[in-house]
C-alpha cells in the first residue's frame, strides 16, 4: 500500500499560520506551496497523494516535512544563500582601479564605465558592478573652496564665537543680499518621464520681466528675519536696509552684524561712527558659508523660487513676501555647523583613497 505521510508535531499557533499562509494572496507562491504541503501532512495524507494533488515531487513533500518536523514554521522559509559567485578577483580590482589614473580617452574628459570596459576589453556590466561595490560614483562631483585669506583664523575665530558665545546685552546679526532676482514666465506642470515616473516640468523657454534684490537680517539667537526689497543693490541701498532693521529693533543694545566682504558692505566709516552701538564683522575671502543668512536664502530659493512662473516684477515681489511672511511664525535659530575639512581628505588618484 502507498505509505502515509507521518503526521508531524503542530502547536495551535503554527497551524494559524499555515492555514493564513495556503490562502494567502500576497505571500511567495513557493511559501504558499510549502503550507499546503505541511497542511495535508496534518490531517494524514498520503506522500504520493500530496504529490499528485499539488503537482510535485514525492521526495519535496518528504523534504518539507522532514524541516517542518525538525524546525517547525521557521523551517518552511528558503535557507540563507551564497549569492552568485563574484566574477573577479582582486587582479582585476586592481586593474580597473590603475585604469582610472591614467588619462581619459581621446575625445572625453573623463573615465566612464564603458570607456573603461574598453581598455580592459571586459564586459561593462562588470566593471559597473566592481565600482558601485567600491562605492567609486565617477559622474558624481563635489567642488571646495578654500580661502586664501591670511588672517582666516582670526576672522573666522572672530564669527565663530559671536555664534558660540554672543557678547551680552547684544543682538548678533548674519546680513547679506541675494541680488538679481529674476521675474521669469515659464509653463510649468508635471509630466510622465519614459519609466512612468512623474515628475515636475517646465518649458525650457522663458520670458524676462525684469529683476529685484533682497536684503536680509537673520537674528542668530532666534532666528527671526527681517528682509527688504529693492531694485538696486547699491550702496545707498545697503545703508537704507541697515537704516530701517535698526528701527525695528531695541535701541539699546548693541548689534554685532556679520558680513561678507561684497563692496557695499566696506568703507561705511562714517555710517558707523555714526552709529556706536554697530560693530561690523566680516568673514574671510572665500568663506561666505561662515554666514548663517546664506542658510535662510537657501530654504528661500528652495521654496519660493525654485519651479515657479513670474508674470510681472510685481508678482516676484508678492511671492517674496508671502514667503517671509510665511517663514516668520515658524522661524527658529539654525545648529549650526560645519564638518572639519582636513588637507589628507583630498587625493590625486582613487587607488590613493580606496587602498
């Protein structure tokens, strides 16, 4: 007589599971398939009778049983693998990696990942694969900037603790201008890219109706801004802005403003010896990132400028007070901070960083 399949041991609790995992419509076909198995073992099928009913082997049905038995539901579920074998070794890691160094092809300013396959005469898909497990992106770059300042450490120690450690009685401001704000009308919308995703579009044509400027203060305790627009960005301007952010603000305090060294915001002696209780400080050359308002018209750019459609100069401007309009109530001082930048970070070659 055909042999019974022998009835394994089945708490309460796993056979629940089973049966949720043979009717379920989202579970793998192969889990689903094992929990029928083990689901016609329990209620004393025969071997070969499981087999025909479900169209499988008898040794599977034996098989699944034997791992349910042992390891119960744990055991239906595929066993750790290996993963294909890597297809090279690391003479050829070496090989792609030297490659690199050289020079670029004739007609190309860099190294690609075919231009690469081709000098090793190797498949791409493998030199593709060698460099994303390198983490090597070479279509991605990061620029710097170094400042060639001679008094960088001073000047920068100078804003750096007015940011740490603000002089009491005293409001810290970060000041600059975002100059040139153009009113630009495009279409815009959103389109279907090739691989179904959706994505924002715009005409690639557009039409200039004229520019403007925004001065901006950002109070470092609380990050509170105060902003004018204007359609120079003059000197006469720059003083104007200053002029008005003093009446909105106590007057009896002092006001450290940190500047970048734009030539508007030089030779004001006379403004300042007018005013004793403002103190300019200016960041050194080449490091405007010192200035915490070049954080807030980041977000500005970001969100108020960035896609949009300007019909007039005069709408550009109610877009950008709606902005800081909307940004006050919400407004809060940045963490400010920025990684330290050590000459040893940057190489001449990518062996010199991945070896």
């Amino acid at each position: 007589m055909p042999r019974k399949a022998s009835i394994p041991k089945c708490s309460e609790v796993d056979r629940k599971i089973l049966e949720q995992w043979a009717h379920s419509r989202t579970e793998e076909a192969r889990l689903v398939e094992r929990a029928k198995i083990i689901l016609k073992c329990l209620q004393g099928e025969r071997v070969h009778s499981i087999a025909r009913e479900l169209k499988v082997r008898p040794n599977t049905v034996i098989e699944w049983r034997r791992r349910f038995d042992k390891q119960g539901i744990n055991g239906l579920r595929d066993r750790p693998r290996s993963g294909k074998p890597v297809q090279y070794e690391v003479e050829f890691r070496n090989k792609v990696l030297k490659t690199l160094e050289l020079p670029p092809p004739s007609g190309q300013a860099r190294w690609d990942g075919p231009a690469v396959a081709k000098h090793l005469d190797t498949s791409v898909h493998a030199v593709w694969r060698l460099l994303r497990k390198e983490g090597i992106c070479l279509s991605r770059q990061r620029s710097w900037c170094v400042s060639t300042d001679p008094e960088f450490i001073p000047k920068a120690a100078d804003i750096i603790g007015l940011y740490l450690n603000p002089p009491e009685n005293a409001i810290v401001l970060s000041v600059d201008e975002k100059p040139s704000i153009q009113a630009l009308e495009r279409s815009t919308g959103y389109v279907v890219t090739q691989n179904g995703k959706i994505v924002q579009g715009y005409k690639s044509t557009y039409k200039r109706h004229g520019t403007l400027n925004l001065f901006a203060a950002l109070e470092v305790a609380t990050g509170a801004i105060h902003t004018q627009i204007t359609q120079q960005k003059r000197r006469v301007e720059f003083l104007a802005f200053m002029d008005q952010l003093l009446l909105d603000l106590p007057n009896d305090k002092e006001f450290h403003v940190i500047l970048d060294n734009y030539c508007i915001h030089k030779r004001n002696d006379a403004w300042l010896a007018a005013h004793p209780n403002v103190y300019f400080h200016f960041t050194p050359t080449s490091a405007s990132w010192l200035n915490q308002v070049e954080i807030w018209f980041g977000i500005f750019s970001r969100k108020a400028l960035r896609g949009a459609s300007f019909k007039s100069i005069e709408q550009l401007r109610q877009a950008i007070e709606a902005f800081v309009a909307a940004y006050g109530p919400t407004a809060k001082p940045f963490m400010w901070r920025k990684r330290e930048v050590k000459g040893s970070q940057l190489k001449n070659t990518i062996a010199n960083l991945r070896n």
